[in-house]
C-alpha cells in the first residue's frame, strides 16, 4: 500500500512562481515512477510530467514545457513540481500519481489558483 498527500497549492499572480510537493509513505521501496496530472474546472484530468525511478529521466506536456520543473528527493520519500511563469490557464487541482506493486495510487490533489 502507497499513500500520496499533495500540498504547496495556492493563489498566485499570472508570472509568478509555485513548488508543490508530494509526500509518498508505506511501502515506498516498491515505487517507481512517479508523476503530476491537473484537472483544470470544467475539463478533462491531464497528464502534466513523469520522471522515472532514478529522478534523472523526465517528460514534460507541451503545455508546461520550458516553465515547469519535475524532481525527486527518493531519500525523502517526495516528489516536487516547481511552476515558474504561471499563466491563467495553469489554475487547475493538481495530483500525484505513481505505481507501485503493479497498483495505482493517487493523491486527493491541491488546488492552484492563477489570477490578478
């Protein structure tokens, strides 16, 4: 069993900068890799980054791409989303998402709010 918990959500101005983390715990040995999904209101969940087991692979959406950055502190048990040049567009609840022991887990999310 894996437990994801979100935070570092929040309200932000259109050009400014957030990190979000994600504390993974239980049977972290058995994670892989991990990444950042973002239901934005009235739309579909997307995909945002993945980066692999080791941290030193990751892959970006076009739509986030040279303006955020995914990491990994496996000694911590935690994954980051640093989010620079936030645009209106970006406001969304954003998830962590990992496998582990051929299961899916899923964080409950936190919002982030781009807006003047």
């Amino acid at each position: 069993q894996v437990q994801l918990v979100e935070s570092g959500g929040g309200l932000v101005q259109p050009g400014g900068s957030l990190r979000l983390s994600c504390a993974a715990s239980g049977s972290i040995e058995s994670i892989r890799a991990m990444a950042w999904y973002r239901q934005a209101p009235g739309k579909q969940r997307e995909w945002v980054a993945t980066i692999t087991t080791s941290g030193i692979s990751t892959i970006y959406a076009d739509s986030v791409k040279g303006r955020f950055t995914i990491s990994r502190d496996n000694a911590r048990s935690t994954m980051y989303l640093q989010m620079n040049s936030l645009k209106p567009e970006d406001t969304a609840v954003y998830y962590c998402n990992t496998g582990a022991g051929g299961m899916m887990y899923w964080g409950k999310g936190t919002l982030v709010t781009v807006s003047s």
